[in-house]
C-alpha cells in the first residue's frame, strides 16, 4: 500500500516561506539539505508524518508562474473559527470561511489562504471525511 509522505512546492525566499508555514500551520524544519544549485528544507509538526518540501533553487530571482494545473494544499484543524481569527491577527490575510452542503447536510466548512508565493492552501475544520 502506498503511503503519502510529501509535497513540493518551489519558493523563491526560504526564510519567507518557512515563517508563513511556521506561522500559519506549526510546521517546523525537519530537515535542510543543501546541494549544489538547491536546498531541500523538509517542514511538517507532530500531528502527521505528511511533510512539505520546498525547493529553493539557487540564483533564483524571478518568482514562479503557478499556471493553471496547480490546485491546492489541503489542512484540516479543529476549530475553524479560532484558526481563521489567528491566522487575520497574524496577518495571513485568510479568506472568508465558506461552507458546503449536499443533500441538505454540511459537507465542509472552510477557507483558503496564499503562501508567499502564490500556493493556495484549504483549511478545512475537522468534519466527516476531513479528518
């Protein structure tokens, strides 16, 4: 059975990207490796084994086109309210919570936020199949 282990994303400033994933979801370096041309820094927290990599390749100035088959990055937290009220007072700029229903029953509540570089990521509260 295969397991997920992890995502990469490209940044272009390394210290930037680790602050917002620091702030905005506990994730902490796990791993930093230095090659020549890239650094892969590996970030995930204690909840889950599931990391983000980011690659940061050298020399890099020009930030990255995302193009359109990029989707999101999708996180699931308990109270969803109390994240969307940290993440403003951290000036993340979170979007507001919206919330799906099918079949006249609650199916998700949620809200996207933008990584420095432009990466959407879902947070989404804890709720049926979002666990």
């Amino acid at each position: 059975m295969a397991k997920a282990i992890h995502t990469m994303i490209r940044v272009l400033d390394e210290a930037r990207s680790v602050a917002f994933y620091e702030t905005a979801f506990g994730l902490k370096i796990a791993d930093r490796f230095v090659f020549d041309g890239f650094t892969l820094v590996y970030l995930r927290n204690a909840e889950a084994d599931f990391e983000v990599e980011l690659t940061v390749n050298h020399g890099r100035s020009e930030p990255y086109a995302l193009g359109d088959g990029y989707g999101h990055l999708a996180v699931a937290v308990e109270d969803l309210d109390a994240e969307h009220a940290r993440f403003t007072d951290a000036g993340l700029a979170p979007q507001p919570i919206k919330e799906f229903f099918r079949d006249g029953a609650l199916m998700a509540r949620f809200f996207f936020v933008t990584d420095p570089d432009g990466y959407k990521i879902e947070v989404l509260e804890r709720h049926g199949r979002y666990r």
